[in-house]
C-alpha cells in the first residue's frame, strides 16, 4: 500500500511578467552556453581554429530547433500537422522530439563537415556530444518543470504526483494530481548524467578522440539504450502507440543503438591515430 509520495509543484515558468522565462527555455540556453564553452576548450586544446566553433554553433542551434520540431510533427501527430501546416511553425506552443533533433544534427554536421572542416564527420561528432550530453540531461529536466513526460503510476516511495490541469493552474485554478508516477524525467537525466561523466573522462583522460567514432558511439549507445528502456515504464505520448508492441520513441532509438555499437566496435578494432598535442592533457 502506498504510503509515501512525492507532490510536485513546480511551476514551469521561472518569470511570467511582460515576458514569459520558461524553465524548459532556461535550461536549454544554458546548455548551449555551457556546451560552447566547453567545445572552445576542446578547439584550444587541440589547436583548432576557433572559427570553425562560431560556424558550429550556429549550425547546432538552428538543426536542433527544426529537427526536434520537425520530428515531432512527422513522427508523432503527422495526421493534425499534415492538415494544419502552418502550425508546424509554432515552436513556442510546445512540441520537440529529440529523435528529429539528433537527426537534424547529423544533417547539419554532414553539411558543416562538408562547407568547414572539410574533415571526416566523426571528428566533429567525438567532441560535439561531450556537451550534448549535458544539454540531454538538463532537457528532461525541464520536461520536469514542465510536468511532461512522466511514467506509469507507481507505488514506490518517489513516485511523483504531476499536476495535469498545468495551464489553468498556472492561470489560478485549484490543481489536478495524477496519481503517483514514476519520474522518468528524472531517470533519463541522470542516466545522461552519467553519460556525460563518461565522456568527459573519455575525452580528457583516455584520449580516446584518437580512435576515431568511440566517443559518438559510446554516445549513442548512453542516450538511446536507456530510453529504449525507460519507454516501457512511460505513458505514451500519442493515443496511436496505444496500440504497438514498441512505441515510437523505442522504434526511433533502435537504429541510434545499432549505429552506436558498430562505431564502438569499428574503433575498438583500429589502431589508436594519435592527435597533435593531445599528450598535453597529462601534464
């Protein structure tokens, strides 16, 4: 019998004057702040010039936003958006996939690899997803502000209780709870977490950039498997999984999995390709 509960409260916006400061919006920005200064670190580090990092910002952000938007309305309510075009444009009104992210990601960075660096894709891949890692992490945390995303009702001590009538709460209306549910927000952030601690001693400790795809692999393996299991414990985002033996997200992640652990066991197999002035991180 459940005796303990955890009633969430939070309000998803930091500031609602004039201007409307979401949670969700703040710690997006910060994640591209931080995920920039952590990238010039890296340039600096390997002498790289720092030129091509304001050209790759700039094409991250954009691929990030449209993917995530896109993917959404494709994969997910096709049959409204196809009917209704001119709402695909309303990113404010809420919406993103991070599937349609990573893909719009891997598109920008073919053409960034292609117009910039006019290196191998993976280059950029290795150090890019240090810090995207981060940012994965510090996006499901807002999806907590925004008492989105959450699980299956559960009897376990942390089990959250969401408010469902969010926008007229938010308006004074008296809340309406859910009944306890697992926080899968929280599950996948700190699976993220871990991810990106990974990768940080992967990066700084082990040099492993010098086998070519391990980090990105090690990366798509840390964000996609645990979502390919924390889905079976989430509510479905759309009436129609209601009905599939694997949701959408799940189905979405499998092809990230694979990927990830050909890339793993490709760079495993090469021979290390040591980096101009890599052997600095051991002074």
């Amino acid at each position: 019998m459940l005796t303990e509960f955890i009633t969430w409260t939070a309000n998803p916006a930091l500031y609602d004057g004039f201007i409307e400061i979401r949670w969700y919006g703040l710690f997006f920005a910060i994640g591209f702040i931080v995920g920039y200064n952590m990238m010039e670190r890296m340039f600096r580090h390997e002498q790289v010039n720092l030129k091509w990092l304001d050209s790759l910002f700039i094409y991250v952000v954009i691929a990030t936003v449209l993917g995530a938007r896109l993917g959404h309305c494709l994969f997910y309510a096709w049959d409204y958006y196809s009917q209704h075009p001119l709402e695909i444009l309303k990113v404010w009104e809420g919406g993103l996939a991070s599937h349609g992210g990573a893909i719009g990601i891997i598109i920008a960075i073919w053409l960034y690899s292609r117009r910039v660096t006019h290196r191998n894709m993976l280059w950029t891949f290795d150090r890019l997803v240090v810090p995207v890692a981060l940012v994965a992490a510090l996006i499901r945390t807002g999806n907590l502000m925004n008492h989105e995303i959450y699980g299956h009702v559960t009897t376990l001590p942390w089990g959250f209780r969401f408010i469902q009538n969010l926008s007229e709460w938010m308006k004074g209306a008296a809340p309406i709870f859910t009944e306890p549910s697992h926080p899968t927000q929280i599950y996948e952030a700190l699976c993220y977490l871990l991810l990106f601690g990974l990768l940080l001693y992967m990066y700084w400790k082990r040099n492993a950039e010098e086998r070519e795809g391990l980090i990105f692999g090690t990366f798509l393996i840390g964000i996609f498997l645990p979502r390919f299991c924390i889905e079976f414990i989430k509510n479905n985002q759309e009436v129609f999984e209601e009905t599939m033996l694997l949701n959408m997200g799940q189905l979405l992640s499998i092809p990230f999995v694979i990927a990830g652990v050909w890339l793993v066991i490709r760079a495993l197999s090469r021979p290390r390709v040591p980096i101009k002035f890599a052997k600095e991180k051991k002074k």
